[in-house]
C-alpha cells in the first residue's frame, strides 16, 4: 500500500503548492548548506579538521534528491499548462 501520491495523481491546486512548498525548501536548503560550507572552511582553516568538516557533504544528497522532486514538480505543472 502506498501512502504517498505520485505526481500525476495531484489535484492542480495541490500540484501548485506542493510546487511552490519545494521551491522555497529547496532554496532554503540550499543558502543552508552554503552557509555551513563556507563557515566549515572557515573554521578548518582556523582551528584544522574536525568531524563536523563533513556535515555539508553530508547533506549533499538531500539537496539532490529536493531538486530533483522540483524538477518532476515543475515539469507536471508544465505539462499541465498551469
């Protein structure tokens, strides 16, 4: 049994505001992962290599996998004509 509902089964309203809740995540995540990327080499250039060093690798895929549900989102909206 599936819980989730595919792409092609949303309603248009909620093709567009799924569309528009994955946009502001995604770019959300984004400015994060930025952020912690640049304060990370920050902080190994001032205090060396720490465990924590890895954490916007880490979150990499969860970005990649957030644009990629965009993309889907945005090109049923497409082909829908919304």
């Amino acid at each position: 049994m599936r819980d989730t509902k595919l792409v092609t089964e949303y309603t248009n309203e909620e093709l567009i505001s799924n569309e528009k809740k994955a946009k502001a995540i995604t770019i959300m995540l984004m400015v994060a992962i930025l952020l912690l990327f640049i304060s990370t080499m920050f902080l190994t250039f001032k205090k060396g290599f720490s465990a924590l060093s890895v954490v916007p690798i880490a979150l990499l895929p969860i970005l990649i996998i957030n644009i990629n549900n965009w993309n889907k989102l945005k090109k049923e909206k497409a082909n829908r004509n919304l």
